[in-house]
C-alpha cells in the first residue's frame, strides 16, 4: 500500500468508525429533563463530547488501518491460491 493509498484508507475507515461511535453515549434534552433554550429541538444532545469521540474514532482508526496494512503486506490468507486451486 503506498503512502497516498494508506492516507485514503485511514480517511475513510475514520468516517466510519465516527459514524459508528457519534450515538455511542447520547442523552437528548428531552431525556435528561434538562431545561433548555425556547426553539431548539429536544433530541439535541446535552453533552455531545466531540473531542473525546473523535479521540476515540482515531485510535479505532488507526488500530483498523494498521491491520488493512498487515493484512496487504503480509497476505497471511492467500485467497489468488485459493481462487487457482478450485
């Protein structure tokens, strides 16, 4: 996997992994019987902890990548064989 190829492949799996992490831990305004601003709505989150979640995003990231990467430059499946032998 070259450089570039790698920088892309973190970039996506880091969306994912964000997507997968951001309702992790939520509690609504309307759940947490929080008062809160006239006009805003009531599934917004009272605490929405970005910065820890996206500190999490990166290590799961980072940990996913690395065995994208191992598993590219060590091939301990070799599927080819497998494809050529059936």
């Amino acid at each position: 996997m070259s450089l570039v190829g790698g920088i892309v492949v973190f970039i996506v799996v880091w969306w994912l992994v964000l997507f997968c992490v951001l309702p992790i831990g939520i509690v609504s305004q309307d759940e947490g019987k929080a008062d809160f601003a006239p006009g805003t709505d009531p599934g917004a989150p009272l605490r929405p902890r970005m910065v820890s979640k996206a500190l999490v995003t990166t290590a799961i990231a980072i940990v996913i990548t690395a065995g994208i990467w191992a598993y590219m430059r060590y091939d301990p499946f070799d599927i080819a064989a497998w494809l050529h032998a059936a």
